[in-house]
C-alpha cells in the first residue's frame, strides 16, 4: 500500500473513532434520568415552610432528588394536625406516587390507619416508628449532635449557666436537650444547666423569643434552640441580648453570625433523598432507619465535612471558631462514634 492510501486508511479509522465517541456521548447525555416520570408526594409538618431549620431541610432534600433524579413533587402544608390524614389519603388515591413523604412525629396516627388502607403504596416518615410494611421510619440520633453543641455551650459559657428553649416538652425534643447537657456537664462540670422552657407551639416566634429573653433574666449566656419556627423568635432575642445561641436541624448561623457561632444540623435532607432514591430503584425497605454521628444524619455544621456545604447553601463565612473549642468537639464525636461516650436518650 503507498503512503497515500495509508493515510487515506487512517483518516478513516479516526473519523470512525470519533463518530463513534460521538455517538457513545450522546447515548449517555440523552439517557432519561433514573426519577424521569416519577413523582413524589410531600406532606410538611404543622408550622409550614420558612423555618429556616426542620421543615425548609426536608423540603431541600425533595428539590436535590428533583435536581439529580429528575423527580417531580408535589407538596402540601397542613395548618392542623387534623389535616395529615385527609392529606396522606389524597396522595394515596393518586395512585401516582412512588413515594408519599410524612414530615413530624405527629402524622404517625394518621399514617398508621392510611398506610393499612394503601398497602402497595410506599411511604416515610420523619421522627416517628410506625411499623407497617410500607412505611419507612426516620429516626435521628439527635441527642448524639446536642452533646456536641453542649460542649461549645459548656466551653464559651462565660456566667456558668446555660440554657435551652424546646418547640414541646416531648420525648422528641427532650433528646435534644439531654444530650446538651451530657455535652455541657462532660466538658463543664461546674457549670449549671438550667431548667428547660418550652413554646408549647412550632411557629410562635414571639413566645420563643420572651422565654429566650427569660433564660438571660436567669443567667444564661447560652442558649441551645430547638423549636421550629417558634426558635426564630428565640434566635433574635439572643441576638438582641448579645449572647451566644445554638441552632438546630439546619446551619443558622448566618442570621446573626456574631452571636450564633454554631448550629447542630439534622439532615432530614441526607434521609428524604435516599428514600425517595430507594423508591425509584425499587430497593425501598419498610423498616426503621435510625442514624447518627457516624452515618453522618446528624452533626454539626463546623465539622469539617459540612461547615463549606452550609457556606455555599446560605451564602456566608462562618467567623473563625476557638481551635481549643473544634479540637473538644471533634474528640467528644469520636468518642461517642467508638462507643467510650454513651448518651442519654430521652427513647
């Protein structure tokens, strides 16, 4: 062959080789998405969107399945809990949702009696067990993430009193604050952790920022805030009074960045996902999934492997954190991940 037909050969084979890579690239860019079709139903707690922490982190969790799977939701915001069942059994109906997603504790009455009315009909739900065969219960070791925030709190305490503002007095919350104060205690002993208050309500704001306000009258000059949209309240009259505040289920750091130097996060986000991914593969389970610390469904948002996740999400820097306070943190998760710290549980 002469040297003109063996280049003539391997034009050829190149162009075969690029049409090919061609042809490969958009077989996989034009593949529909895993969740293409498929919807997802969203019942969110009482006290609606715009928390700023439990039901805005669950609602984000849907949104990232929308984004990467290619979903669509629906949603709905009771304003009563006498709504969840007329609300879970419209879903169900449907007939067209891969999954129905109960957000709170307080649906799992009516979820008991609707999951039995739709047996081949998946569902989940959050902070609370109802075992049935197709509900898959999220549970979260939020008494794990607490002590970690009551070590900062035990460690930045300039009085030697503390405090801790709960949505309800219920066993729910009531996790949070006894691993707050196992936190405390552990890294402080001789400071005092003050009696709980509680709102007796997720979205009264007002009331959560007098008993806030009240727990300084006391002493406090820090406080832990666990209490839905009703914690907003609570957050803004720390804010006002100057001292240190803690926020839960997601960063809230950035309302006020010179009082609320961390926030325990409870990644409701983590948890929706993966169901809603688990429904679209079909490996959904119907069982209880409780995770902490070392699966990463709670922490806090200065642990290295969240701290830029909530930078990016809220679109701020988190001023500089004690190191002697990070270093304490970190060895106290550890601690509690190996099993040498054991946490009391309000379960």
């Amino acid at each position: 062959m002469n040297r003109k037909g063996i280049s003539t050969t391997i034009i050829a084979v190149i162009i075969i080789i690029i049409i090919a890579v061609a042809a490969v690239g958009v077989y996989y860019f034009t593949l529909p998405s895993p969740g293409e079709g498929k919807k997802v139903g969203l019942i969110i707690a009482t006290g609606g969107l715009g928390d700023k922490s439990f039901n805005d982190i669950s609602y984000a969790g849907v949104e990232r399945a929308k984004e990467e799977l290619g979903i669509n939701f629906d949603y709905v915001e009771p304003e009563s809990i006498a709504q969840y069942e007329g609300y879970q059994r419209d879903f169900a109906q449907a007939g067209d949702y891969e999954l129905i997603i109960c957000v709170g504790f307080d649906q799992a009455d009516a979820l008991t009696i609707v999951s039995q009315e739709f047996p081949e009909q998946n569902f989940a739900i959050v902070d609370m067990v109802v075992i049935q065969p197709n509900v898959a219960s999220l549970v979260f070791r939020t008494n794990e993430a607490s002590f970690l925030v009551g070590v900062a709190a035990g460690m930045m305490t300039e009085t030697g009193k503390v405090g801790f503002v709960g949505g309800m007095d219920i066993d729910l919350i009531n996790d949070f604050f006894l691993g707050y104060e196992a936190g405390v205690n552990w890294v402080n002993p001789q400071a005092t952790v003050l009696t709980p208050v509680y709102v007796g309500d997720w979205a009264d704001p007002t009331k959560g920022k007098e008993l806030a306000k009240s727990l300084v009258d006391s002493g406090a000059d820090a406080i832990f805030v666990a209490a839905g949209k009703s914690g907003l309240g609570a957050l803004d009259g720390i804010n006002e009074e100057g001292i240190t505040g803690f926020g839960v289920d997601a960063c809230q750091c950035y309302l006020y960045l010179d009082n609320i130097p961390l926030s325990m996060t409870k990644r409701v986000d983590v948890a929706v996902y993966d169901m809603i991914e688990a429904a679209i593969d079909g490996t959904f389970s119907g069982e209880v999934f409780s995770k902490g610390l070392a699966d990463e469904w709670v922490g806090v948002c200065r642990l290295p492997e969240e701290e830029s996740l909530w930078e990016e999400e809220f679109d701020f820097t988190h001023p500089p954190l004690d190191s002697d306070i990070e270093e304490k943190i970190q060895e106290a998760r550890t601690k509690i991940i190996d099993g040498e710290i054991t946490v009391p549980t309000a379960y």
